[in-house]
C-alpha cells in the first residue's frame, strides 16, 4: 500500500468515526438535542480525533523508524566482498541496487549479487509497508471503537475537543520556537568558525570584499579579504531607493482606495495593485535588466552622466514596484478599519477631506502604516534575483545610485555555490551574513513594536 492510500484509508476512516459519533450521540439522547451536554458535532469531533491521532502518531513514527530497521536487517545480509569494501566502493554498490529497485536493470544486468541484494530490499520494504499499515489502521480503528463507546448524555466531549486543539496549537506553536532557535544557533555556531580564521573587525568594518580564498596553498589568491562594510552600503542603497519609489506610491494608492475611490473604483483598483505580489521575482528581474537598466543608461548618457549598464537605481526601482503591494494593501486595511466617528467628528468642525485625512485618519492609522512599511523594507533587505540580475555583482563602496553593487543576500548565494570546501572561509562567510540580516531583522521588528505600543496608547 502506498503512502497515498494509507493517508486515503485513514482519512476515511476518520469520517465514518466523525459521522457515527455525531449519530451515537443523536441515539444516545434520543433525538432531543436538549439533554446533551454538548452538541453532536462536538461528540463526532471526538471520535474522529481519538481515530486520526493514534494512527496519525503511529505512522509517523514507523516511517522515522523505517529507515533505521532496513540498514540493520540487510547490513547483515550484505555480500562478505560488498563489507571490505571502502565506504566509497560501497556507496558505489548500493547505488546500483537501488537504480535496479527503480527499474535500470540493464545497469546491473552482469551482477546478479546486486539484483538478489534488491530483491531482499524490496520484499522488506513490503512487508514494512503492510506491517504500517495495519498497524496505523488497527490503531484508529481502536481509538473509534474506545471514543464510541465513551459517548453518553453527561459526556462533555466539547472540553475534550478544545483541549486537543489547544494541544495542537500549543505543539505548533513550540516547533516554530523550536525552528527559529535551531536557525540561530546554526547560523551563531557557523559564524564563530568564521570569526576564527577572520578578525570580527575586519569584516564588520573592513573596506574591501574579495572572498577568494584558494583550494590549495600555491594557487593565486591564496588570501582574501573580507571587508563587508561594500555590502552593507549596496544593500542599504538599493533598500533606500527601493522604499523612495514603493512608500509614496503605495500610501497614496492606499489614501485612494481607502477615502477618495468608490465601490466600483476600489475593487478595480485594489486587485490590480495585489497583482504585482504574485509577479515572479525573476520577472521583474528580466524587467529591469533587460527595460529599465538600458533605459537609465541611455537617459544618463543623454544627460552626461556616467551610467553603468547595471545599477542600483534601476535594481531599486523595479524592486520598489515589486514591494507597492505590500505597503498599499495594509495601509488601506488599516485606514479601513479606523473608526467612522472620528471622521465624522472631524466633518463636524470643518475639516475638509483632505484635512481629514492628515490630520485624523494617517495619524490614527501611523502604527499600521510603520508596520507596513517595516514589512516592505524587510522584503526588499532579502530580495535577491532582482539586484542580481539588475545590479550586478560588484562589491563597490558607492552611494551613487548609477553604479553597479550587490547585497548581502546576493553574495551569501554566491558564497554558497562552486567548488569550495564547506568549511573554508569563504563558505563560513556566507553564514556570518546571514547573521547580521537577522540581526537587522529583529532590530526592525523591534522598532515596529515600539512604534505601535506608542502611538495605539493615544487612540484606545
């Protein structure tokens, strides 16, 4: 049985228990909903928990433990020749069986040791399946059969229900703690390899980046420098000129649509501003590289300018109108949901719309309005194809916006790709990058929290 069928049988397993517990619990009651304790959705809501969870946990760990049962029933079956072999040659070995289990037989046609050794594998694989199976089947089945016979008038099954839902929550709510802490340690632990072979100073404020460190002693470029401070400055560069092109438009599309745009006018308008979010980055990439770059160039040279044929200002500018959405949508949401008696108050002492608008609903909405924003720079700190394929890759100490630089999220993809060893300072780099975005990261999360708790004090 397939995985897809076991999940199939399971789910329809936990229907009919959710369907027979809500019927017990109408025949327990005979009919008169009155002298239940909790609803019948509650009772088959129940029943269908205590089915999907036993064999949902079973399951799960019979595929964790799967793996582990095959290595040590056939490690022992292995060919005495395939054991004295290298763990190379070996890998090389079972390479072949497993392409023999997908199908390539004319591969391991001249090695029948191969195809018996698959054949040993598939026929385990099997009987692990059904023992799975059965198992997680047989458990659900079990835990309907316990949670039917438990429903009764007094039963207060809808107390049950929350708990396991509170319980659910409760788990998802520590794999994400659990997640965010395993991130940061990773990427603290990478760092201080990093920081031991690269003095903390020269890279937080070193002038210069060239990570090309070599594979071998006597090969050119055997030192680098791994100054990030040309990293910073492009990524706060391209952001800043990002944030120029995306926070007025958006905040005046969201002024539009919010106070001035009619039923009609509004949802016209607001879908297609929420279109740009679901463009491909790499669209707006080719966009930039191939439309809007040449377009700065020529203008600059027409002009007298010296304009590289990648630049900032157009990796920023099309990232800008990538990022409206962000800055729109949420500001109008927040403009929305300011109260209608304050506008009103407002009409009342003469205000026109206008004065309305900046001095009642932008002020009442400001902390909506600076988490969005926070929220538009964060995305465009990590965008990455845009500045690629848009700005280039030059580590260029530079604020002027018609030269080529790069970010911090478009070296640590290039840091990460190549040849080098894993553990080289090169590699380690791209790790004490990552780092400092998030270091940037939680300093703009920050910063919104203490801008909501100090405006929303003044209007509730």
């Amino acid at each position: 049985m397939s995985s897809t069928a076991l999940f199939l049988a399971l789910a329809a397993i936990v229907t009919a228990s959710y369907f027979g517990g809500r019927s017990r619990a109408l025949a327990v009651a005979g009919g008169r909903l009155a002298r239940l304790k909790a609803l019948p959705v509650y009772h088959g809501a129940y029943v269908a928990l205590a089915t999907a969870i036993p064999g949902l946990l079973f399951l799960a760990a019979a595929l964790m433990v799967e793996p582990w049962i095959v290595s040590r029933v056939l490690d022992a079956s292995l060919p005495e020749h395939v054991r004295q072999m290298a763990s190379g040659s070996r890998a090389l070995w079972m390479t072949d069986v497993y392409r023999y289990l997908a199908g390539d037989g004319a591969a391991t046609a001249a090695a029948p040791e191969v195809v018996s050794y698959g054949e040993q594998l598939r026929a385990l694989q099997r009987t692990l399946t059904v023992a799975i199976a059965v198992g997680s089947l047989a458990l659900g089945a079990a835990g309907a059969v316990v949670a039917g016979r438990r429903i009764a008038v007094d039963f207060a099954a809808r107390g049950r229900v929350e708990a396991v839902i509170r319980a659910v929550m409760g788990v998802a709510a520590t794999v994400a703690v659990l997640t965010t802490i395993g991130i940061v340690l990773s990427l603290v632990f990478e760092t201080l390899r990093f920081f031991d072979r690269v003095p903390v100073g020269e890279f937080l404020f070193g002038l210069r980046w060239s990570p090309q460190t070599a594979l071998r002693a006597d090969q050119v470029g055997a030192s680098g420098a791994f100054g990030a401070v040309p990293l910073f400055a492009g990524t706060l560069l391209v952001t800043a000129i990002a944030m120029c092109v995306a926070v007025p438009l958006g905040l005046l599309s969201a002024v539009y649509t919010s106070e001035y745009a009619g039923s009609r006018a509004r949802a016209a308008v607001k879908p297609v501003l929420e279109v740009l979010a679901g463009v491909p980055t790499v669209v707006y990439g080719f966009f930039a590289a191939l439309t809007v770059a040449p377009a700065i160039r020529e203008l600059g040279t027409q002009l007298g300018l010296d304009v590289a044929s990648e630049s900032a200002l157009a990796a920023g500018g099309v990232m800008g109108i990538m990022i409206i959405p962000f800055i729109s949508s949420l500001s109008d949401d927040v403009m929305n949901a300011v109260p209608q008696s304050l506008r009103d108050g407002a009409y009342a002492l003469g205000a026109t719309k206008s004065e309305t608008i900046r001095q009642i609903v932008l002020p009442a909405a400001l902390p909506g309005i600076a988490g969005a924003v926070l929220l538009a720079i964060s995305r465009a700190i990590g965008e990455t194809m845009i500045v690629v394929m848009a700005a280039g890759l030059a580590a260029n100490l530079t604020l002027n916006p018609f030269a080529a630089v790069t970010t911090v999220t478009v070296q640590i993809v290039t840091l990460l790709v190549g040849d080098q060893e894993f553990d080289s300072a090169k590699t380690l780099a791209a790790f004490a990058l990552g780092l400092v975005l998030f270091f940037v990261t939680l300093c703009l999360n920050v910063a919104a929290l203490v801008i909501v708790r100090r405006y929303r004090e003044q209007y509730e």
